[in-house]
C-alpha cells in the first residue's frame, strides 16, 4: 500500500482495553498493527493491572499506540469507555484484549461505511477459539447459527432492530466498525454493565441509520475461564449477579422505548428471566429475603413459569435441603 492510499484512508481508532491478561494482549496488539489497513491510531486502556503493561506495549514500537493506565481500577464498562472518548478517528472498532483480527478486518468493513454515509455499523462474522487460540470448529458453527448470522443477507440492513436487539447478530464487542460521531459515548449509563455491547447495539438501532453485513469470520472470539460469559455461570454467584442485573436494566429500557414496541413481549420475556437469574443469584447468595421480591415480579406476568416457582419454592425450603438441590441444578 502506497502512502498516497494510505492518506486518502480515514482514521480508524481501535481500541483495546486491557486488565491482567498481558500474553493474549500482545496477540490482540499485533493483530491490530497487522491490519492492511493502516491508518489506525490504537488506544490501549490498562484498567490497573497489577503490573503494569507498557513496557509490552512500547516493545512493538509503533508511534500509532496510545497508551493510558488508570491509577486504580475503575471497572470494565469506565475502562471500556475512556477508550472510546480518547478515539479521535472518523470511525471506532472495539478489540477486547483476548480476542484477535484477521489481517483484512478493518480492510473489508471500513469501505462499506465509506460508500454510504447512512451507515452507522458494519459487522461481520467470527471464530470461537480456545484459550490456546485453537479454532472451536463446532463452537464456532454453534455461534454462527445461534446468532442468525448463517441466515443474514450480505450488505444494507435498515432498519437492524431485530438483528441487533433480538437476534443480537452484531457482536459490537469485537467484529464491528462505528461510526464515531454518531455515537454520544457519554449517553451509556454505568447500569448497563457488562452488557455495554448490546446497548451500545441499541444506541446504533435507534439512531435511525442502517448497518451492514460482511458474512465472513474476520475476527476470532476466545472463549476461556475468565471471560464474563464464563464466569456468569452458576460457578460465579457475584458474576451472575452482575449480568442479571445489567440485562434487566437494559431490557426495561428496551420495553418502555416507544419506537421497539413491536419487539416489546420479548424484551419482557427477557427482562422476567432476568429477574429469576437475579433472584436465584441472591438464593446462592443466601439472601433469602431478598431475592422473593424478584420471583414475584415474574409471577405476576407469568404465574406458571416452572423455573420461577422451583426456585421461589427454594426460598420457603430449610437451608441445608435447599443448597443440596441448588448444586443438583448446577
């Protein structure tokens, strides 16, 4: 690539935040920098890390990398933010610190959004690898098909709703290029949490602008221990807490925004599964008392939901039996 192309190429700011995870950071690192596409600026955001990363990051010596290290630690969703508000490209693409890009990512999907300035979001499809950074040949199809993507027209889509709330095709986390001022960074509120990436999808279907759809795997998700989808399983009562709650914030927003009623039986279906999750989190918790009012919620709209009704029968059950049945349905 000449650098007369590489001038006439906006910018693209990628950013990667980062926390303890320093030998998946330097392959999300050098996957950025690898990319044909080359007039990029990289913001790396170190969430405190106990130690601390930049001597890795200046070791590649890229005057492209930007470099900032909160003096203590301010959350996933503050950390994940200060790297967006630091982009000063034309368009922002998140690349989560254990995850990768093929060369051609931004290659492929900046030109669509170039070709028509009503797009707001070009996305495309990814792997599933392991913690190794072996592709999951059969988690990977699993993704593809359970996020509609195996049955998603290539190009325009407009409006996305359904794709990118109800579906969720678009993995804004780490296989999407924004356009970044389209998007007010300060109107995602601290409540969505670790779910930042679907309300961020929520943002970009509201705005009224159109997304696009490159049907390739360009980006490489890794799925290990430590990921939050991980640890929200039942092994990590704090963890499931967290999503629960975040789900049932954004999905009370998704239901009450006038412009997604057609969609609204299901953000509520969402949103009563959230308040069970909640309120089972709680039980392992054993905040007995506390976690009923969330079962009641569901009740109310649902009075047989069978997973609800277990687990507010649990909250009436003597301790000792109740742990007993919790780990059985582990």
């Amino acid at each position: 690539m000449s650098l007369h192309q590489e001038s006439q190429q906006p910018l693209v700011s990628v950013i990667i935040p980062t926390y303890n995870r320093p030998e998946y950071l330097k392959q999300a690192i050098a996957s950025a920098i690898k990319q044909t596409y080359q007039n990029i600026e990289i913001i790396i955001s170190d969430n405190c890390s106990s130690e601390n990363p930049q001597e890795l990051v200046e070791s590649f010596g890229d005057s492209r990398i930007r470099f900032w290290r909160h003096q203590q630690n301010v959350g996933m969703l503050a950390n994940q933010l200060h790297g967006f508000k630091m982009a000063q490209g034309k368009y922002v693409a998140s690349l989560h610190d254990d995850d990768i890009w093929n060369e051609d990512f931004l290659a492929k999907l900046v030109p669509p959004l170039e070709a028509n300035s009503d797009l707001i979001i070009a996305f495309c499809d990814q792997y599933i690898i392991d913690a190794d950074g072996i592709i999951n040949d059969v988690g990977t199809e699993e993704n593809t098909r359970g996020y509609k993507r195996d049955k998603l027209a290539k190009g325009i889509h407009q409006p996305f709703h359904k794709i990118g709330l109800v579906d969720k095709s678009i993995p804004t986390a780490a296989s999407c290029v924004i356009r970044n001022n389209f998007v007010n960074w300060d109107s995602i509120p601290s409540e969505v949490g670790g779910m930042w990436d679907l309300y961020l999808a929520y943002i970009c279907c509201i705005s009224g602008h159109g997304a696009y759809y490159y049907p390739e795997r360009l980006t490489r998700y890794r799925a290990h221990e430590q990921t939050d989808t991980m640890l929200s399983g039942s092994r990590d009562v704090q963890a499931k807490l967290r999503k629960a709650k975040s789900e049932m914030f954004c999905y009370q927003v998704f239901m009450e925004d006038a412009r997604l009623q057609e969609f609204r039986t299901f953000f509520q279906q969402k949103w009563l599964e959230a308040n069970t999750t909640f309120g089972i989190g709680l039980l392992r918790s054993e905040q007995i008392a506390a976690s009923r009012p969330y079962f009641w919620k569901t009740l109310k709209k649902q009075k047989f939901n069978v997973r609800t009704l277990a687990a507010f029968g649990l909250s009436f059950t003597p301790r000792f039996l109740a742990n007993k049945l919790m780990k059985i349905s582990k």
